[in-house]
C-alpha cells in the first residue's frame, strides 16, 4: 500500500520551489514597497493637514486599501513565506532558516501588529462622525489616532523591509 502522507513528491517540491521564492519575493517586496511609501510620502503629506482634513483623509485610505490588490500581496505574503519554508526545510538549511525568519518578521511584525494595532485604531476612527464633532473633539481625535498609528506604521514598514531582505538573501543563497 502506497504511503500518500506526503502529498507532494520530492521532485514536486524541488520543481515548486524556485517559482515559490520568486513570488515571495515579489509579494513581500510589494508590500515593503507600500508600507515604505506610504511612510516617506502619504504619512508626510497627511501630517500637514488641518485636523478634520487629516482624520477624513484617512477614513477615506483605510476604506479603499481593502481591496484584492492589497490583500494578494499583504496576506499572500505569509502564506507564501510559509509554503517557501516549508519546501526549502528538508534540502537547505540556510535558505530554511532565512525564510523562517522572513515568515516570523513578517508574521509577527507586519501582520500581527497591523491587526492588533492599526485595524483597531482604524476601526475606531471609522466610527468617529467628524461632521458631528467640535473642534476639540476633532483634535483629540487626531491626537489619539495618529502619533500611535505613525509608530505601528514604522514598526510594520522595517518589519516589511528586514522580511523581504531576508526573502532576497535566501534567493541569493538558492542553487
């Protein structure tokens, strides 16, 4: 009786390989590119922005970047990273580990704190009705919006950038 516990047959693995850390590079890479962005441009810029244009401006952001485009690579990213892992575990033990690596930097650092962080902060500034606001009210908004969100944001733009280095030395080392 044929053992069927490993799906995917050595050869398979090896032929997967390659094209998996090519497009985990690309994905990763697109997203460090976003967070990276947005950090030396979309964040500049809104700083300048009186209070109500600030805190509109980024209601409106955070509606349109849930989209297919953005999510592809965003949450393709990890699974990637963790397929290309996977493949590379039992043939290359430095490739392995850098992209372990690249999947806990990733993982914890952009996924996880863009979860635990920056959703909830967007969350709750969805449901402030800044037409119904005082001037005060706006402020105080901002305030409580965007110093923690700009420092989650960082954290989640070096993590991007370290996973999607990581990708590329992995690459470099590959046979």
């Amino acid at each position: 009786m044929k053992d069927h516990s490993n799906r995917l047959s050595k050869p398979m693995m090896h032929a997967l390989y390659f094209p998996s850390l090519i497009l985990t590079a690309l994905l990763t890479g697109l997203s460090a590119g976003l967070f990276y962005a947005y950090s030396c441009s979309v964040n500049l810029g809104l700083a300048r922005l009186p209070d109500n244009e600030y805190l509109r401006a980024m209601q409106e952001i955070n509606k349109a970047i849930l989209n297919p485009v953005f999510f592809m690579s965003f949450i393709g990213s990890i699974f990637l990273l963790a397929f290309a892992s996977w493949l590379s575990h039992s043939e290359q033990v430095a490739t392995f580990r850098l992209l372990l690596a690249a999947t806990l930097v990733y993982a914890i650092g952009v996924f996880g704190v863009t979860v635990a962080g920056n959703v909830p902060l967007n969350d709750t500034l969805a449901g402030f009705n800044i037409n119904a606001a005082t001037a005060d009210e706006i402020r105080l908004q901002r305030l409580h919006f965007e110093r923690p969100w700009n420092k989650l944001h960082s954290i989640r733009t070096l993590c991007s950038v370290g996973a999607f280095l990581l990708v590329v030395i992995a690459l470099c080392k590959t046979k």
